[in-house]
C-alpha cells in the first residue's frame, strides 16, 4: 500500500515534461566535455559502483557519460546459471514481482494491477499465450549494470514499440501510479522458446533517455506516436542463453513474461530483494501428467 509520502513524491511526475526532460538527459549524456570524467567519478562515488567488473576501468578512456553507464563487463563478472531447464536472470537490479498471471492480470503493488493486453499495446493475439503464465519485474536503479540479457534460447518472432509516458519506475511511483508499466514508453520483444511462448518488455522512464535492441539498434528516442510491430522469420533473430539482448540507458525495469506456468521459483528469486544478471531465476519442471 502506498504511503501518503509516496503520494506526494509521486504526484509532480503528473506534470513534468517527461519527454522534454529525457531528451535533454539524451544530449547531454553524449557530450564530449573536459566534464564528463570528472562527472563519472562523482557518480561513481555517489552510487557505490563496482568498477572492478568494468572491462575499461580507467574512467579517462569513457568519452561520454553514456559510454560509461552502458559500460561492458568482465567476461567472468556474471557467470550465467547452467542447466537444461534453469532459466537466468536477464538484468542486475532489485526483484519487485515474481507471480502467476491470473486471467491476463498481473500484478504491480499492492492495489495496483494491469493486464498483459495493455502491456503489450493492446494485441488480443500476442497477449493470449500469456493469460495464465508468470511474470517477474526487476527494477534496474542508476547503479546496476545496464545491459539485457537473454534468460534462455529463443528466436525472435516480434517487436513493439508503444509509445507513452515517462513517468519514473522507482518503488514510490510504481506503489502509487495506476498501470504505471502499461502507460510508460516500452519495447516488448517476443520469443519462441523450448519452454513456450516469452516476452521482455523495456520499459522506458524518465531520464532513461533511450532504449535499444542488438538487432535493432536504437528505438527511442525519437518518441513515436503510434505503436509500431515488426514481425521477424523465422531463425531469423535467434539468442543464445546470456546473449546480450538491449540496453538502457539510465536506470529503468524489465517486465519478463513466461507462457507456462510449469516453472518453479530459484531460492533467491525473492520479491524486495537485489539479484544480479545470470544468476538462476527459475527452473522449468513440466507436470508429468500433463495429457500428450
């Protein structure tokens, strides 16, 4: 349940420019300035950022803030969860949900819920396979590593972008906003995997001046003003567990939905707490009496 205080931290984001407010963040996190080392070493500082996982941990050698916050890791900074069945955690951040999908309803805090439908731009279609699935969102704050990876195999099949607000994604407004991931800005991207039907929704927030996909490369910014789909052939797209998938660009969630509900939680798949990319997230056990 929300707090008065989160209602009143809350409230303002009805009326900022959020859009305005990103795309100057956009231009300035792309400067090249005598300021922007400097800069990075205050953020550094401020958010407690492991720089030892960095690949490039001489912060002269970042040319731009973005640079730096989408900075590559260690190749052996996250080892990604092994095993046939176990699916790994596709982002470092902080757990906020991990249910069922009950009737196409999906939980966002307390009092709040929204459906996978509006979640995915209102296609009946492609929201169908998700009615009674799972879904787990993970919130993504300034000091997690920024890039997304994939939890299992899959081949692409569609992307979405649909437009929308950019209101924040930080516990007081996701506790106090109605539908606040189904009103944001966001990319959904859709798989076909071994264990069924998978989305990884992007969701976009202010500041978080843009979002991209490897195979697409940068989708917003610019805004755009009506949803766009773009179905892939088949093995056209096809991901490897732990490939990187997209990025964000400043702190952001993930909205990560399963087709079957035959999955078990890992032990520290817990709501409220940090996970980091590849750990084990869940782990597929199919019903045995399933009928053929």
């Amino acid at each position: 349940m929300h707090t008065l205080k989160d209602t009143l931290k809350a409230y303002p984001f009805y009326l900022l420019p959020h859009h305005l407010i990103s795309r100057i963040i956009y231009r300035l996190t792309r400067i090249e300035s005598p300021w922007v080392q400097p800069a990075i070493k205050k953020f550094s500082k401020a958010f407690n950022i492991n720089l030892s996982e960095a690949k490039i941990q001489n912060l002269n050698e970042f040319k731009t803030f973005n640079e730096f916050f989408t900075r590559e890791l260690k190749p052996d900074a996250r080892p990604i969860a092994q095993g046939e069945n176990i699916l790994s955690c596709p982002v470092d951040g902080t757990i906020s949900q991990a249910q069922s999908i009950t009737q196409g309803q999906m939980i966002q805090a307390k009092q709040h819920s929204y459906s996978v439908q509006a979640l995915l731009g209102g296609d009946n279609t492609l929201s169908t396979p998700f009615q009674n699935g799972i879904f787990s969102t993970i919130y993504l704050s300034p000091r997690d590593y920024h890039r997304i990876h994939m939890p299992c195999d899959a081949t692409l099949t569609h992307q979405i972008y649909i437009p929308g607000r950019l209101f924040s994604v930080a516990p007081f407004t996701v506790n106090t906003i109605p539908g606040l991931f189904a009103r944001n800005e966001r990319v959904a991207a859709l798989f076909d995997t071994k264990y069924g039907r998978m989305a990884m929704v992007l969701v976009g927030a202010i500041n978080v001046a843009a979002i991209e996909t490897v195979w697409d490369g940068l989708i917003t910014p610019p805004a755009g003003k009506s949803i766009q789909t773009k179905t892939y052939p088949q093995g056209q797209v096809s991901l490897k567990k732990g490939d990187e998938m997209g990025r964000f660009n400043m702190g952001s969630t993930i909205v990560w939905l399963m087709e079957s509900q035959d999955f078990k939680w890992c032990h520290s798949t817990i709501p409220g707490t940090p996970t980091r990319m590849g750990k084990a997230y869940m782990e597929y056990q199919p019903k045995k009496n399933k009928k053929a």
